[in-house]
C-alpha cells in the first residue's frame, strides 16, 4: 500500500482497541520468566557451548600476536577464534568500527578473541590465559584537543544551512547572548547486554540474539561471514532494551557465529557488562556554540547554532543542530557541523540522536535569552512559535501544537509560582522551576506484515518487528484486532524473525507509527480476501464483534477463513507526503528541584511532560514510554558521563559507576498527552513517542536549577563540584 494522501476516516478510527489503555500482552511473558531473551534461549536437546570475549587493551594500533596455547590447554575449553586467525572480513554496510578480524585496532575492547569451554566460568578463566602483544600507536581521545582539525562532514548528513543573513541580523540584534555549551559522551546503558547464540546447520546458520533492526543485521552479518542471506536465519523475539545500541550488528553476533562454525557446537556469547560501554557505540560528546538576537519585543531576528563532534575515521557527526532548522521563527539563521578524527569508541545513535544533545544546549540557551529580555521563558517561546518550516517557508508543518504543550503544561504544573533565581528556600533546600520545549520529528519507514485468519477465527500477525521494550507485541495486535472488527485477546502476534516480511524495526522513533501501518496495510489486504471469498464488495463489508456483514448477510470470521484459513501480506510504503509538510512531535516540560545549599546535590522534586505527538496508539504503554525517556533526560542532567580518556578507555564501564537515575531519584513524574491525530502522518494518523520525551528535558533541570540557585551551568551533567564553589555561604 502506498500512503501517499492524507488520511480519511478509516476502520482504526472506531477506537474500540486501538487508543485504549490496553496492558502489554508480553506482560505475563515477562514477568513469569518465559520470555525467551537472546542467551536465555533453551531447548533441551540443545548443547550449548560458551564463548568469552577478550577486548583490545589499546585504542590504536595493532595486534602483534596472540598465544592461545595456555588457553587451549585451561579445562573445558573447546577452541579459540582470534582476530589474527580469521584474517580480515568484509566489514557490513552500517557499522563504522571493525567488529572483529584482522590485526587492526581501532578502539578499546574491540574483540581480538573468543575462547570456548563447555561452560561459562571455564570460557571466562581461560580468557584471562590469552596472552596478547600490541604494537600501540598514538591516539586522539579529547574533543577539546581535536576541534580545530575538525572538517565539516560528508554533504549527506546535511551539515550545513543558512537561510536569510545571520551575521548581519546578530550584529543589529539590540538583545543578543553567544555562549558555549558542552554535553559529554554516554552510554545505552540497557539492561540486557549484547547476547547472542549461534547454530550452524550444514552451510546454514541460526542466530538468536538481542537486535533492534533484524533486516540489517541480517544483511551486515551475511556480508561479513560470506554466505548468502538466505542461509541466515537471524531471531530476536525479546529485548532488553537498546537505546540505539542495538540498531547495528555487534560483535556478540559475529563472534557466536564463527566460533560455532570453528567448534561445531551451538555456541552462546555474552558481552560481559564490562565490556559494553567499550565494545560498542556511544553518544559521542558534543561541543556547541549558540547565538540569538532579539528585538526588545522578544521576537528571534537571528539564531545560529554550531556543533563539534568526534569519531572514528569514517564516521559521522553527531547531528546537534537539526532541531534548531526548525522549532523557532527568525528570518536570518545558520547551522553547522564539525567532525572531529577521535580514536574511540564508534560514536552513533543513542535515543534522539541529535535532538536530545542539541535540545540540552538550545534550550538553556532560550532560558537565557528570556532573561535578558526579561520575559517568562514560556511566554518568550510562544512569541517564537512557527507553523512553517522556517528556512523553507512554503513548507507548513503537517500539525504543531508546541503552543497548546507549554500552555497545558504551565497551567497544570502551577507555572505561576515560579520564584526569582535563588529567592526560594525549603530548610537546606534551595527550591526552583524550570522549562524547556521538547521537540523530534516523526519518520516514516517502509514495513511489512502478514497476517492469518484460521477457523478458529484467530489473527496472526508475522512481521520482524521488534519490541525493545516499547510495547511493539501490544499496539500490533490492537491494530489487528480494531482492522478485523475481533478482540485482542483474538490476536497472537510473532515478532523479530527474518522469516517474516521485513519491517521499519526499532529506531528513531519511527517504530510504532511504521509498523503498526504495515500491520494496516496487510489488514486490508485480509479484508478484502474475506470480502472475496464471500462474494461481498470490499469496501461495504463491515468487520465487527468477530464477524463480516455485508447488506443483511452476516458471516462469523472463522467460518470465512475455513479449513484453510486466509492471508493478507502487503507493506507500507510512503509517498511525498513528509516532502511537502514538515512532520515533527512537540512537547513541553516542567520540572521543579531543590538544590542543598551546602553540598550542591540536586533532587528532582516533580516533574511533568506534555506531549503532542498525533494519535496516541496506547495510553499505557505511551506514558510508559516518556516516563522513561524523562528519567534518561534526569541522568543526562545531572549525572551520566562516560570519564577519563587518557587511554581512550572510558573507565566507567559498568553500572556501578556509571549512574543512571532510578525510581527513587524521581518521586513524582506526570505525563499528559495533547489529544490530536495528524492526518498526514499515517492512516493510524499517530506519530512516533519514544524519543520525545527525553528531547529537552535535560535542559529543563538546567533551567530549574539555575533558578534554585541563580548559578547557570553549561556543562552537563551538572554535578556538585559544578556548582558547589558558586553556592551562598551558609551560616
Ligand atoms: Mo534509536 S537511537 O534510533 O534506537
């Protein structure tokens, strides 16, 4: 099907599933133990063996030799893979690192070696016996150091714009700040680390593993062993979370597979947490300068935004200014970026890549422009409102409602009450408010899905769509149950096999709009094989409370399917429409700390999120979904840092000592969804969710923060000694 007109009214209007408060249908799965996550995968007859990785303990450089002899000879082990023996591989089309293979090291933990025993502590004692020699070279690791060898990056990633005379416009500006703001590398952080098990069945291999996007890595994994694709089934039905760590095939994946070719057996590969901050991607860090000129009435004449960022030599910039193109009016503006040759760790997507550094930086700075002109940071937000994509002015946005949010949501949280900069105090407490607008757009992405009719009357839906922890299992099978006129509890739904039709996959917040369309799309497909079967028209059959009616005959959907039941497959694609409307999701968010005024610690004391995004799919699992991007946004204020490059090994690698915010840093989180659809977005008429919730927030606490205490920092994450030297001295 190809969506290329705005939507009408259509089946998933009805709303009798679809936009209900519908619990996720895994939920039981879960928490009952019998979700079958990549290494927790059991078969009986199945014997498996386990693999250890050893990672490269340089940055740069390469391997000299690898002595295996102590390992092969250490108890239970049944074989070594080693990066010297497989040679070079071809390298797949997504990943900027190596995985594995060759003598070349280009990061830290890079995997050089795989040992293989029978069980896991034998794998992981004789890994410790791999004796490995280096020849180490010099590496670049700082931002700070490389940014003036950095280069304007590959005119695919759109690095550069300008619309109007920004430099002029800054210089007239009577009302104008130019300030700095760094964010520093992070990690994913997900609760299931990397996880893979391999099974070779002649020239063919299975992979269980933990994959957001099983199209791609299908792809890059069948590149890099040799074989075709159709000899690698590639299975990733339950995942711990990724966070975009998971978009591109990884080394657990590869790994699994070569050693289990090398030892014959089912080979199972974990990254130890250790290992995985290193191993794999990162948000590389960032380094942004913004200038605004005001005139006197708050109205934005020129705003520029510049962003430097490292990585890998072939990599790309992390893309900082994107939000800036469009979330406020002003007739002069330009963006650029700067990538800078870092030797560390591959820096790639982490949620919202782009948009939540760039917001953390945007957005204080519009904080510190309302000041200057002494206005309300919302109210000064309102004044800057566009409905038109403002560097192409003929392009009108598809629906934003960004006003409606910080009305909403200053309303609600009591915006009123804000005090001056350090005026409020609660004991110790230094008391203070902050905002900040939320803004990703919404992608649309080619998907596939394939649906059943039995005579029993149940829908199946086969698509290889993965559930990241969002809720995929569950608004697919709302949408199967509202296309069909059955209940859920009628659907089954099969994720995360390539055996399915390819789908959009987890990424970009495109996951949940694309997918659940692709599920529509083959619905209709059903549909109109039942109506077919039964002589009824199409597009007057009526699917309802199990059955379809068409004129006065009526027709129970099992006994249509009969003994051989009915398919509908068919995949979404999409046509101009995002060309000529700018499709974007909106937000606004609240958040009120205390900072103790002798140790410099910051509590969240509440926050609240509001959220226009189109048609909301679930309630439940929506708000699931900005709960827990706005707590990623409280680690990225206040305390999420990967540390030390000396070595270009970021040290906190573990989730000891690297800190992410947990229920109780939080004790109060609010989420209100903006009631809205967007036509152009898709026939669901919803847009993406995951992301936006964390785009901005960090901000937010920066904002709230310097009002507790009238200390503006620009640096993240906004730590104690950050703060600390500059608080009032207390009696
Ligand atoms: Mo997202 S960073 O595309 O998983």
């Amino acid at each position: 099907m190809q969506f290329d007109k705005p939507a009408t009214i259509n089946p998933i209007d009805r709303l009798k599933v679809v936009g209900q408060p519908t619990r996720r249908i895994d939920g039981p799965l879960k928490t009952t133990g019998r979700a079958t996550y990549a290494y927790e995968w059991h078969a009986p007859d199945i014997d498996y063996a386990y693999g250890y990785p050893v990672g490269s303990a340089i940055a740069k450089g390469h391997v000299t030799s690898i002595d295996t002899k102590a390992a092969r000879r250490a108890p239970g082990v049944l074989g070594v893979v080693t990066t010297l023996d497989v040679g070079d591989l071809p390298k797949g089309e997504k990943n900027t690192a190596k995985l594995f293979g060759g003598s070349e090291i280009q990061h830290y933990h890079q995997a050089i070696a795989l040992v293989v025993a029978e069980t896991f502590e034998q794998a992981r004692a004789a890994a410790a016996l791999v004796n490995v020699s280096y020849a180490a070279e010099t590496g670049a690791f700082d931002l700070r150091d490389a940014m003036p060898d950095a280069q304007t990056p590959d005119p695919s990633t759109e690095p550069e714009s300008a619309f109007g005379d920004f430099e002029a416009a800054f210089s007239a500006a009577p009302v104008t700040l130019d300030a700095e703001y760094t964010t520093p590398d992070q990690s994913h952080s997900m609760i299931e680390p990397h996880a893979s098990i391999a099974i070779w069945d002649d020239d063919a291999v299975t992979v269980w593993t933990s994959s957001q996007m099983i199209d791609w890595w299908r792809s890059d994994l069948a590149i890099t062993l040799g074989i075709d694709k159709d000899k690698l089934r590639l299975m990733s039905p339950f995942i711990g979370g990724g966070f975009g760590g998971k978009l591109f095939l990884r080394a657990d994946a590869l790994l699994a597979a070569l050693a289990s070719r090398e030892v014959g057996r089912p080979v199972k590969v974990t990254l130890p947490r250790p290992m995985v901050p290193n191993n794999t991607t990162h948000r590389p860090a960032t380094i942004q300068r913004i200038r605004i000129g005001a005139a006197p009435d708050g109205r934005i004449t020129a705003m520029a935004h510049e962003s430097w960022s490292g990585d890998l030599p072939g990599g790309g910039p992390e893309v900082a200014v994107m939000q800036t193109r469009l979330l406020y009016a002003g007739a002069n503006r330009m963006t650029a970026m700067k990538l800078a040759t870092l030797d560390l760790p591959e820096g790639n997507a982490m949620r919202a890549p782009g948009e939540a550094p760039g917001l953390m930086a945007l957005e204080i700075a519009m904080d510190e422009m309302a000041e200057k002109l002494g206005m309300d940071p919302v109210a000064f937000r309102i004044a800057n409102d566009t409905q038109v994509d403002p560097e192409h002015p003929e392009r009108p946005f598809s629906y934003r409602d960004l006003i409606g949010c910080l009305e909403r949501g200053a309303e609600t949280f009591g915006w009123d009450n804000r005090p001056a900069p350090g005026t409020r105090r609660e004991g110790n407490w230094m008391i203070g408010m902050g905002v900040a607008a939320a803004f990703r757009n919404n992608l649309v992405v080619p998907s596939g899905a394939r649906v059943r009719l039995d005579d029993r009357g149940i829908i199946t839906v086969e698509t290889d769509m993965t559930d990241i922890g969002t809720g995929s299992y569950t608004i697919i099978a709302q949408t199967a149950a509202e296309m069909m006129g059955v209940d859920i509890d009628q659907v089954e739904v099969k994720l995360g096999d390539s055996r399915f039709p390819v789908s959009a996959g987890s990424g970009g917040q495109f996951g949940a709009n694309s997918a659940t369309s692709g599920v529509y799309a083959a619905c209709v497909k059903l549909r109109e094989a039942v109506a077919s079967k039964l002589g009824f028209n199409s597009t007057d059959a009526v699917f309802e409370n199990g059955e379809v009616r068409s004129g006065n005959r009526a027709v129970l959907l099992a006994q249509a399917a009969g003994d051989d039941g009915l398919v509908g497959e068919d995949t979404m694609e999409w046509g101009d429409l995002t060309e000529a409307h700018q499709q974007s999701t909106f937000g606004a968010h609240f958040v009120e700390v205390g900072v103790d005024v002798a140790t410099g610690e910051t509590r969240i004391r509440r926050m609240l999120a509001v959220c226009a995004a189109g048609r909301i799919l679930n309630p439940i699992t929506a708000r699931s979904q900005v709960i827990g991007a706005t707590t990623m946004g409280v680690g990225g204020a206040l305390s999420e840092e990967l540390v030390d490059k000396r070595y270009g090994l970021f040290v906190n690698h573990d989730l000891a000592l690297y800190e992410v915010p947990v229920h109780a840093d939080i004790p109060h989180q609010q989420v209100i969804f903006m009631d809205e659809t967007d036509p152009y977005s898709s026939p669901m008429k919803a847009k993406g969710i995951g992301e936006l919730g964390l785009c901005g927030l960090s901000a937010a606490i920066a904002n709230a923060i310097y009002n507790a205490t009238g200390i503006r920092v620009r640096d993240y994450p906004i730590t104690l000694d950050k703060l600390i030297g500059e608080l009032p001295e207390v009696a």
